[in-house]
C-alpha cells in the first residue's frame, strides 16, 4: 500500500498476509499539490488475490509530518516503510452509495453460540441493528446444499433471513452450488450431485435455486437480489461447469438455468454474476 504523488515524502507499508479483514491506516500523508494517489499492488502466485474495501482520506488537523519509521524492507527501494496506525472506531459507510452492504453468512451460527455484539461506544445490540445505524442497507447470506456444519443450508437461511428484512434492509441470496466454499481456486460439485452430468446439473441448478427462493418467498423473505454462482470467473460445477479455452458454453447454460429460476420465483428479483475481478 503506498500513498505517492502527494507532494511530499512517499509512504510505503507492506501489507500482513491474513485471511481476516484488516483496518490498516497510513498517518501523517502531506499534501501540498492538491492531488495524492493512494496504490495497492501484490506480488503473488496464481490464485492468490488481495481485497480492498472502504478507502477514505481524512482530514488531519494536527499533522507532524514525522512518520515512524522502522528498518525492515521497503516496497520502494530507499522509500520509508510506515508503522501504520489501528484503530477500531468504525469507519462510515460511503453516502454516494445506494448499495451498502455486508456479508453476515456466518453471524447466524455465531449468535446461536452466544457471540455478543456491541456498537462502537459499549452498548450492545443485535448485528444487524449496529450495520444499519452505520448505514448498511443490503445483507448478503450465501447458499450452500448440505454443508457438513449444518449451517449455511436452505433451511438455516430461510430461518435467518426473515429477520433481515423485518428491518427494512435488502437481501442478496448468494448460490454456491456446493456443499463448501465455491471461488477461484475449487468450484467442487455437491456430494450429491457428484456423479451428474451437464444435463442433470442444469436441472440440479434450476430445482435448487428455485426451491430455495421459493421457500424464502413463502417466509417473507423474497430475496431482492440473487448470485447465480460464487467467484466464478474458472466456471462452477467442475469439471462440467469450467471454462476452458475461453469456452464458456458449459458454465452459460448453467448460468441461464440458474437465472430461469429465479425468475420463475420472482420476476421483479435482480440477478446478478459474481467474480474475482
């Protein structure tokens, strides 16, 4: 992560490797030409990717322009590497924006295990209640067929998701076609439909999601908008659903089944593709 062209010093920080969302804050950015651009940039092997969310300036009116520096290597060679500030006051949702939303696909089994939530001054309250006031206004909840853990299942989600939109927030269903995490590097079929060929998986796709969307819609819960698929840029369903060659005729017709049945559920739901870049 750099901060350069500001017209002062270039800062520098070498970013943690880490599978958690991370707040990372470079202080003390002099700006003295109007202007300042903010990189990210990785090095990495194939299937290795970074994510980047919510980058915002701020104001500082007690600038000292004395950054921390440390000895360790640098991006850029003979450029200070910065000790990056952390804090834990929550960062405000971008007002331009008319979606604003947030994954909680794991917060249903986490409540069921007694996790508290608390808002930013100490007082608790119920999650989805803190994203709200912070200005969320769509909840995604991803879709697996039979998970081993038991959550995450059409079951748990049409329990769960009733409570997102009792509070006036929008829904996004997220479909993986699998019993566990579907993204770039496994798109791995459910169990049972292992032994599936192309023509039975347009119909595994079809039943599954319209079964799931339609017992959303009996619960009141109609989705507002559904992912066919999850980080599909390789394809989904392997092997049958995988782009090879650039040939993406296999994963397209899984994709139509998938949006047939969406809206066979709901005309009025929005459908939309889902990928790593």
């Amino acid at each position: 992560m750099e901060a350069k062209n500001c017209g002062g010093t270039q800062l520098n920080y070498n970013l943690p490797t880490t599978n958690n969302w991370t707040q990372i804050t470079i202080s003390n950015i002099q700006v003295t030409n109007n202007q300042c651009t903010i990189g990210f940039y990785s090095v990495a092997a194939a299937n290795q990717w970074m994510n980047f969310d919510d980058v915002q300036f701020y104001m500082n009116n007690n600038p000292t322009f004395t950054p921390t520096r440390t000895p360790t290597r640098t991006s850029t060679p003979g450029g200070p590497t910065v000790t990056p500030t952390r804090t834990r006051t929550p960062t405000p949702a971008a007002s331009g924006l008319s979606i604003r939303g947030a994954d909680v696909s794991s917060l249903q089994r986490a409540l069921e295990l007694g996790q508290l939530y608390y808002t930013a001054n100490g007082t608790p309250g119920h999650p989805l209640d803190i994203l709200q006031s912070a200005g969320v206004n769509y909840i995604r909840l991803r879709v697996w067929v039979n998970p081993v853990s038991g959550y995450n299942n059409m079951a748990k989600v049409v329990e769960f998701a009733p409570q997102v939109k009792s509070r006036g927030m929008k829904l996004l269903i997220d479909f993986h076609y699998s019993d566990t995490w579907a993204d770039p590097g496994k798109q791995f079929k459910p169990a049972a439909w292992a032994n599936h060929n192309l023509t039975q998986l347009r119909a595994d796709v079809y039943n599954h999601t319209f079964s799931v969307c339609n017992a959303l819609k009996a619960a009141g819960a109609t989705p507002d908008m559904v992912q066919v698929g999850n980080e599909i840029t390789p394809g989904m369903l392997w092997e049958e659903g995988r782009i090879v060659n650039n040939n993406f005729t296999n994963v397209s017709s899984l994709i139509k089944e998938g949006y047939n049945a969406v809206k066979a559920c709901d005309s009025s739901i929005l459908v939309m593709l889902h990928t790593d870049r």
